[in-house]
C-alpha cells in the first residue's frame, strides 16, 4: 500500500479501479470509527457504483489509496451501504464541525481531514485542515487556516446548533440531479435539512425533481414556506403541481400564493387535471413556434441546455397566441426532420401531421400506449379546442407507471460479488 497522506475532500469522486484496471465506482465517502485514546480509524469507503447505488468497501478489500485513484482487490459487496453504529462519515458528518482548540485558543470549522496509512497496515485519521473565524468585516473575508492533529482539538456540539455544510455542498457541485438526489437521502435527517439550507435554489430544485413525493414534501415542510415556494418556483411546473397535489387545501394555497405570479399560474392550471391523465403528466412549457419560423430558430430554441432532452426532441407549430393555452395546434416537427432540411427552411412546410395530439382527459395508459405505438417521446396535448396546452413526455408516464419506491429499488436486487472467507485483512463488518 501506498503511505502518503490523503485528505478526503480531494480523494472524494475519485476512481475505484480493480487489478486489471477496470473502473468499479467513484469514491462518495470515507466511514471512521471514533476510538477513545486514539485519532478516529477508517474501516472503509463509500464507493458509488453502476446504478447509481452506494456501497461499503472494507478498507481491507483496499491496495492502494491516492488523491486520484484508488485500487481495490477487485471484490466488492454489492449490498447498499447501510451505515451502522459507532461509525462516522467523514464527508457527510465531520466536514463543517465546529472543535475547539484544547490550549483555549477558541475554535475553528473542520475544512478537510487527512488519513495516513499507520506501520500496521491501518488507515487512521492524522491531521485537520482548519478554518477560524474572519477578523475582517468585509463579507468576501475568510478566516484564517491551519493544520491540527486530531488530539489538539476536542468536539463541544451545542444543542440545537447547526452544522455548516459549505464544504459538503462544495463537493456535490459536479453531480447530476439524479445523483445528488440519491447522495441526499442516503444522509442523516438532520444532516440532509442542513445541506439542503446550503444549496441553491435551482439545485435543490432539480435534485427534488428526482425524489419520491414524500421526501420532497418532507425537506419543503422543514425549508419554511418562503425558501418552500422560492424552490417550488424553481421547479419544472408538473413537478411542482405533483408535490402541492399532496398538501392540504390552505397550506397549497399558501405556497401558490407565495411563488411568483407566472409559475404560480402554470402550477394552478395543471392542479386542474387528475393525476392519471394527460393533463396531469404534461408540463405546460413545451417548445412553441409559428409557422413562418425556421428550421435554424427551432434548432437554436433546443440547443438552451436547461431544456429537458424529452421536450427538445421536437417544437410544436400552433397560431397564435403562443403561450399554452396557445391557438389551434397546426403540428409537430421533429428534432431529426429538422436536420434534412436547410436552416431557411419554414417549419409549416415539414410539418409531421401523421401523429395526433391527446386529449387532456386521455389516461396515462392511453398516453403511454401511444407513444409506444409511434416510438415517440413526446407528444402534444390539447384542449377540446384544440389548442395546446402542453406535452406529455416519455420520462413523465414512466414515473407515473413505476412502483413509488423505483428509485430506492437495488438494480435487480444483483447478488454480492464471491467474498473470500480466508483472508485475514477482510473486517467483520461486511
């Protein structure tokens, strides 16, 4: 094993490689158990792994650690990581601690923690990068930092204080929605509010999107209603309906009231549907353009990068108005049918009108029959009149037929990979 120092804010999102060099996973986290003479030893990592799914790997299962990869026997338990008692996870629990020097110099926030490879063989945790407080008034000013081994501080939580986590969410930059929805609710309680104070609204937005109903109304009815609506604003407005759906009548139109007057509007129309039906799969932003617009003002429409890729697969040819509700809906181009044709070219000319819009009313059955019908993902969805109310998308109907649960699900439950049951260096733990 290598022995060099390795701080864990920096070996966090590294790569796990097995013997031939093959990629496992990506290193999420590093799980400590406190001793009490002693600094904190590691027991091993929290690797994601194919599936989006976060596992333990003993640090006896470990070759060699580094600040850009870590090397690995090649066998892993494929179990979820469940954390247990007595053990600590260094990126989610340390990072943000306030400690308090043991000479009465006053305290400091925990910025990172290093661990260094002991004569034994054993990883253990060997010094603290530090933050004290600003001197300075200025509100760009940072505190100074130093260096502490684990036994110059002592921990002196006071009750009901709260723990930064500006480290944490700084290590969560680089996730997708879907991961960091996942990183999140494999976090403490108390530990998940406190990350979700530090992360901006149109993050914490995009990671509720990809959580259970009930995890999000539980992280909005902890956030206060003004942060609640601020998110909800944030918000694709099907989300935002799906999750006001289950609030009780007075506290639903207590956010509606609270978040800006348009995406309030938006999510009241869609409140309109039932939850099994078009109307209320749809979202009510899809690409809208006229007749005379060109293929070059489509393309240029769904090249914006906060456009779900589900909605940018094709724009929808209506008269005027051009806000859902808009005029009577003409047609649908495609994204691939736009590319056979020179950018002048008028979107009227290459209309797809092959294909029917659904009826608001239509199930989500129906929905899903009919896009599996046609191979589409996405379709328009109209009014008795005939006017565009929005567009239904593969990635809504699946949501709606999916169990509930489908996300906290374990790919296909797969079986643990051969665990050795002679080697010495494999913990008891797993």
């Amino acid at each position: 094993m290598s022995t060099q120092r390795v701080f864990v804010a920096r070996l966090a999102g590294c790569t796990v490689f097995d013997p031939a060099g093959d990629r496992v996973g990506r290193v999420r986290d590093v799980v400590v158990i406190y001793r009490k003479d002693d600094p904190p030893r590691v027991v091993g990592l929290v690797v994601e792994i194919r599936g989006r799914r976060n596992v333990f790997l003993s640090i006896g299962r470990v070759t060699s650690i580094a600040t850009g990869q870590v090397i690995t026997t090649g066998l892993i338990n494929v179990r979820r990581f469940q954390q247990r008692g007595g053990e600590v996870r260094v990126m989610v629990e340390l990072l943000g601690r306030k400690v308090y020097f043991r000479d009465g110099s006053g305290h400091a926030v925990i910025e990172d923690v290093a661990i260094e490879q002991d004569r034994l063989g054993m990883w253990n945790v060997t010094q603290l990068f530090l933050r004290k407080p600003k001197t300075s008034a200025s509100p760009f000013a940072k505190g100074p930092t130093t260096f502490a081994t684990w036994n110059d501080v002592r921990e002196n939580q006071v009750p009901g204080e709260a723990q930064s986590a500006e480290q944490l969410v700084a290590t969560y930059s680089e996730l997708k929605p879907a991961d960091l929805a996942n990183t999140l609710l494999d976090l403490p309680d108390e530990r998940l509010l406190e990350v979700a104070e530090e992360l901006p609204d149109d993050r914490l937005a995009d990671a509720l999107e990809e959580m259970p109903e009930d995890e999000q109304l539980h992280i909005l009815e902890q956030l206060g209603d003004e942060r609640a609506a601020d998110i909800l604003d944030a918000m694709e407005p099907d989300d935002a309906a799906d999750v006001l759906g289950q609030l009780p009548e007075n506290r639903l139109e207590k956010l509606l009231d609270l978040m800006e007057p348009e995406e309030a509007e938006d999510v009241r129309a869609l409140l309109k549907y039932g939850p099994d039906t078009a109307g209320g799969l749809m979202t009510s932003e899809p690409i809208v353009l006229p007749a005379d617009a060109t293929v070059a003002e489509a393309l240029a429409l769904i090249r914006r990068h906060e456009l779900h890729p589900a909605l940018a697969a094709a724009v929808f040819v209506t008269l005027p108005p051009y806000e859902t509700p808009t005029g009577r809906l003409l047609g649908t181009v495609h994204f691939q049918r736009m590319l056979r044709y020179p950018p002048h070219e008028r979107l009227g000319a290459i209309i797809d009108d092959t294909v029917d819009a659904v009826p608001v009313t239509a199930s989500a059955t129906e929905v899903a029959r009919l896009l599996a019908s046609y191979n589409l993902v996405s379709m328009p969805v109209v009014d008795p009149a005939q006017r565009l109310v929005g567009a239904v998308s593969v990635d809504d109907v699946l949501d709606y037929l999916l169990p509930d649960d489908w996300r906290s699900q374990d790919a296909d439950d797969a079986p643990a990979e051969p665990v050795p049951t002679t080697t010495a260096s494999i913990p008891r733990r797993r």
